[in-house]
C-alpha cells in the first residue's frame, strides 16, 4: 500500500507554542517549498494553539497533519489530511509507548483512516521529549539498527522516527536505522540549520524533519534546507 510520505523528502514541524519571526505569515511558511507540515511541540502545546496554526495554514497547498503530544490536544478538523502520532519505543514507561493511546482510544471516536503512527526512536537525552517520556537515549548503532526492525519488522511501523530534536545526530546511527528498514520510511529530526545539514541527513534518511530553524532563523533558512533536502 503506498503512503503519502513514500514521495516526501522535506516536512516542516511547526510548534504551536512558539511564534514565527518578525514579518513572516503562515502563507510564507506554506510556500517554503515543504512536502509537509506536522503541527506539534511537547511542551506548553493546547488545543487552542493547534487550532490557530491549522486555521491558518488551512488555506495554502501543503498538506497538514497534526502530531498531539496528547490525547487533550487532538483537534477535529477537516483541514487536516490526517493525524501521525508518535509511540516512542524506548520510553522509559509504558505510558508513552501505549497508554496514552489507550486513554484516547477509550474516550474519542478516532477516524482511523487519516489516524497513522510513527516509531519514535528519541537520540537526544536534553531535548524535552527525552526528559518527558524517560527515554533511555544511550544507544550505539546496533541498538537503533534493532529498535528500527522491531518497529517494522514486529509491529508493522510504517514510519520511523529518528529523533535528535534540538541537536544534530550521529549519521553513522541514522544510516544504522535506514539500512534496517526495508519498506518503512526513515523521518530523520535535529539540528538541520542549512543546506549542508539537511542535504547530509537527507542523504542517510528518506525524509528529514526541520523545526526550530523556523522559529529561530525564519523561511528563507527553510527554504535552503528544502533545497539540500531534494538535492541528496
Ligand atoms: C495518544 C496521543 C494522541 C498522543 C500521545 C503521543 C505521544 C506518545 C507523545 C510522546 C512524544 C511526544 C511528546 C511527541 C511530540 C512531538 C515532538 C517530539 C515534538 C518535538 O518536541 P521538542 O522539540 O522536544 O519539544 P519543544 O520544542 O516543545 O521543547
Ligand atoms: O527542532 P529541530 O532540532 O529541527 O528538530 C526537528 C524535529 O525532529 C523535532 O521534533
Ligand atoms: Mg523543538
């Protein structure tokens, strides 16, 4: 079965909680040139400020998905083509691996069809998403070769998440992850600043996540990383 992300190289993950930079509208961060956009942060993230990036980006192209970082900030709308919600497999709980989704399970109507997940393999122990689910972030190569087959291989993951979110990775575990894979695709997150680092992750993944850079450097800075991303 083929996905929308088999054709991406590029998503571009907007945090709801932070702002975009000075001068800069939603409709210049939907024509950076992105595949994607994945709305969503792990911290101070509520429904109210997902729904004011999904209404503003409503109306451009790019296709938009949300990434709660809880049931509680899911938001119902049709703007969205559809949901990715991580599982991050080495979690220092089982809460973030599958009780979460349980609680929204027990309490929402999903739409299963736009619902999909990502394997989420966290790299980084400073980054917020390493301190809230406990994750043990102390891996070699061999350890992300494995996590990564066991997401496709054992619980049939179509997207792996290899996530250095604020720092960027170590291109010997990404290309660990990436040779593990045989269908699924490899999201590579953290750190990509420029053309230079998107266009070297690009290279070891099937598609790079870029984050931060929007916030802090602005959609000229994205749109170079767009560029090293295509050309790998
Ligand atoms: C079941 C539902 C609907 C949600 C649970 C989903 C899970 C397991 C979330 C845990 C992992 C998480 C918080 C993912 C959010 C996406 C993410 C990693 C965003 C990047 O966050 P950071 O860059 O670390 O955080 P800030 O930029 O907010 O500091
Ligand atoms: O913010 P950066 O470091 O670009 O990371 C992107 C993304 O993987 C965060 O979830
Ligand atoms: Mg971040």
């Amino acid at each position: 079965m083929s996905n929308p992300w088999d054709d991406w190289d590029h998503v571009l993950k907007v945090d709801p909680d932070k702002d975009l930079c000075d001068g800069e509208t939603f409709e210049d961060v939907c024509r950076t040139g992105t595949d994607a956009i994945e709305i969503g942060g792990t911290l101070d993230v509520t429904a109210e400020k997902m729904t004011r990036v999904i209404d503003a980006a409503a109306e451009y192209d790019v296709p938009l998905y949300q990434e709660p970082s809880n049931p509680g900030v899911v938001i119902d709308s049709p703007a969205l083509e559809g949901y990715l919600i991580p599982t991050v497999f080495n979690a220092g709980g089982p809460f973030w691996i599958t009780g979460a989704h349980k609680e929204w399970v027990r309490i929402d109507d999903l739409d299963w069809d736009r619902t999909h997940t990502e394997a989420y393999i966290v790299m980084n122990p400073d980054a917020s998403v390493a301190e809230l689910t406990n994750a043990n972030c102390d891996l070699t190569a061999d350890d992300v070769e494995a996590y990564a087959k066991v997401a496709e291989r054992m619980f049939g993951q179509e997207i792996v998440y290899l996530e250095y979110s604020g720092t960027f990775g170590d291109t010997e575990k990404v290309a660990a992850a990436h040779d593990a894979l045989d269908d699924a695709t490899l999201f590579y997150g953290g750190g990509i600043h420029d053309y230079e680092s998107a266009n070297t992750m690009a290279a070891h993944s099937d598609v790079i996540v870029v984050g931060d850079l929007l916030h802090d450097e602005g959609v000229d800075a994205v749109r170079e990383t767009v560029r090293g991303a295509k050309d790998a």
